[in-house]
C-alpha cells in the first residue's frame, strides 16, 4: 500500500534509537503514522482507509500486512467514529496503553490509595493520572509550570499539582501527599523523582515508565535501568516493588481490553485528553526537541497532511 501521513507521533524514546545508532544520518527517522491508504494492492485495505503505521518523518509511505515493530502489528486500521484518528497515536494508542499497563496491571491501585504522577501533563501523564482517578484513588500530579497544573486539576480533574521547577518542590509535594504515596508512575527521574523517595509508604509500587529528563546523560541505554538497579537497597527495605515498564510487553495480553475501555471512558468523557499539535513537517524537529524541555503541552503530534475527518 501507499498512504499519506496525516499525523506523526513524536516520542521520546525516537531519541535513544538515534542515539543507540538503531538509526544513522540518512535513514528516515521511525515514527509511528496516522495515515491513509493512497493505493492498495492488497484486499483488506482500500484507498481512504485510515491506518495507524509507521510511515515514519515522511509525507508517503509503502506498507504491507502483518508488520511487527517493537511488538506491535501494523498496519491497524482506525474507525473514525469512534474519536478522533489522532487519538490513535494518543490516548487510544501506544501512549494510553502505556499507562493502562503501568497503572491497572503493574500497579493495582485500590480505592483510597495516593497515586503520583510525574509529567501529568503529558501525553501518557494524564492517561495515568485520570486512570487512577477512575480507580478512587487520590492522585497529585507533578508538573512543569502553573499553568500545566492547573490544566491537571482543573481539567482533568486531579486531587493536586505540584509545580517541579519551583524551589519549594519537595516540601510542596510532601504537603500534597500527607499520607505518603502508595503508587508512583515515574515518567521523568533526576530530581522529581528524588522528591518522590522520601515519601513513599510501605509496601508502594513504583511503575518506571520513563526518566526523560536523564535520557541524555545515558548514550541510549535506558535511565531506568540504572535507577532500578541504585534503588534496589531502600526499595527492598520499604518492600516497595519496582516495575520497568515496556509497553510492548502488554500488547499481546492487554491491547483489546484496554482499547475496549479506554474508548468508552473518551466517548462518555470521563478520560479528556489534549493534544498539541504542530502544523508541516517542517516543524517536526523544534516539536521533538520541545519534549525534552517541558516546551510541549499534551500529547506531540505533527498534522503532516490534510486531516479529512475533520472537514
Ligand atoms: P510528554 O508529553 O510527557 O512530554 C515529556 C514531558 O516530560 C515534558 O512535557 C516535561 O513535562 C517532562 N520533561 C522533559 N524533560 C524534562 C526535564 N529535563 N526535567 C523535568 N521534566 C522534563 O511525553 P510522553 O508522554 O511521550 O512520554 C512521557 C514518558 O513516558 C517519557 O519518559 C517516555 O520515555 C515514557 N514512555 C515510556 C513508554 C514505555 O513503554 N515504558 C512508552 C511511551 C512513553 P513537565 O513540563 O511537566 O516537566
């Protein structure tokens, strides 16, 4: 098949395959694609079907059937009336299963319980934090600024936020947690998550999704790695238990129900989303690199191509 890239997903983790050399100058860097078939020599798919595949940072793409990327089957194809088609390189994709994965199967969060959450502005952040709302627990959400905080409570309706960049941080955090924290879904490392240690209670679970802020410091290997392996001492005192989390580990089993649910809660409202969105190709790279700075707001998506659904 030949399909047209509407929206490109930027993700972090494009980062380290650039940096562990899974890519070189002159390959077209990977992305995951909403896109839709242009010409099709298969029988499954006709032209103006909509795709979630990976055409990668590039207009067109070819494809064929039954592609396994990192444990997930491309293409798949995207009804657009369930939500938007964006949505799925969103919160009905990679990202919410992400989330999904950490929060319900790693963590088990029981009514009451505090979650934390750290970039719960994010794409797969405010997945987290409103899953574990839906599961009656009382979550905080760690953020950049004032304004990301306040969209976490006003929005998307989170107990508290806590602004990382200001000085007062840990004794903010500590003020926001006053029963300990019980779950953390760690999505950045370095000093959010040092903030986070003291306070968690006995028998916590930590889901380490993601340690943004130390992806440069590691030549590509994974930070969460090294913060598992440090950590192991206080976390066997405490009895915490530390789950890695690799989203391609949960396709397989959990893809369908979470697709199930997670497109009820959207449809009925009771899980939001916001998307930031930038407009060409072009943009691609200042929208990648903003990831890493905390200078995107929501999920990061690049419209590469005209988006039909939304004429
Ligand atoms: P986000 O939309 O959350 O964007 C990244 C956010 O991280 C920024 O907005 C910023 O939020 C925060 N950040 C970036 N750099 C720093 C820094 N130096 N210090 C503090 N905060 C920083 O991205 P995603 O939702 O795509 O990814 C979130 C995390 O999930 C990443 O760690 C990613 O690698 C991980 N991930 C893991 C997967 C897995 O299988 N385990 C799958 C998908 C994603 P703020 O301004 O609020 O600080």
């Amino acid at each position: 098949m030949l399909t047209r890239t509407i929206y490109l997903s930027l993700d972090p983790y494009q980062w380290g395959r650039r940096r562990s050399g899974a890519e070189s100058v002159g390959d077209v860097c990977h992305g995951r694609t909403v896109s839709q078939v242009v010409e099709s020599r298969t029988d499954a798919y006709a032209p103006g079907d909509y795709l979630f595949t990976t055409n990668g940072w590039q207009l067109y793409g070819l494809t064929g059937e039954g592609i396994d990327v990192f444990g997930y089957m491309f293409p798949r194809k995207v009804d657009p009336s369930v939500a938007p088609i964006s949505t799925a390189v969103g919160i009905l994709g990679m990202l919410g299963l992400t989330a999904y994965s950490g929060v319900v199967v790693q963590c088990r969060p029981k009514p009451g319980e505090t979650v934390v959450v750290s970039a719960a502005s994010g794409g797969v952040g405010q997945a987290a934090g409103q899953i574990a709302k839906l599961h009656g627990c009382r979550v905080v959400g760690i953020a950049g600024t004032a304004a990301k905080c306040d969209f976490v409570v006003k929005e998307l309706g989170l107990d508290a936020c806590v602004a990382h960049r200001s000085p007062s941080y840990p004794d903010d955090l500590r003020a926001a947690c006053p029963d300990g924290v019980d779950i953390y879904f760690e999505n950045v490392g370095g000093h959010v998550f040092e903030g986070v240690l003291p306070l968690l209670n006995q028998s916590a679970r930590i889901s380490l999704c993601g340690m943004i802020s130390q992806y440069g410091d590691t030549d590509g290997r994974d930070a969460s790695e090294t913060w598992a392996e440090s950590g192991k001492a206080v976390f066997s005192r405490q009895n915490v238990a530390v789950h890695r989390l690799f989203v391609r580990d949960f396709v397989a089993d959990h893809q369908d129900r979470f697709l199930h649910e997670m497109a009820a809660w959207v449809q009925d409202g009771r899980i939001k989303y916001r998307e930031d969105i930038r407009d060409g190709l072009d943009q691609a790279p200042a929208a990648f690199s903003a990831l890493f700075s905390g200078g995107n707001f929501g999920k990061t998506l690049v419209r590469v191509g005209e988006d039909p659904t939304l004429a």
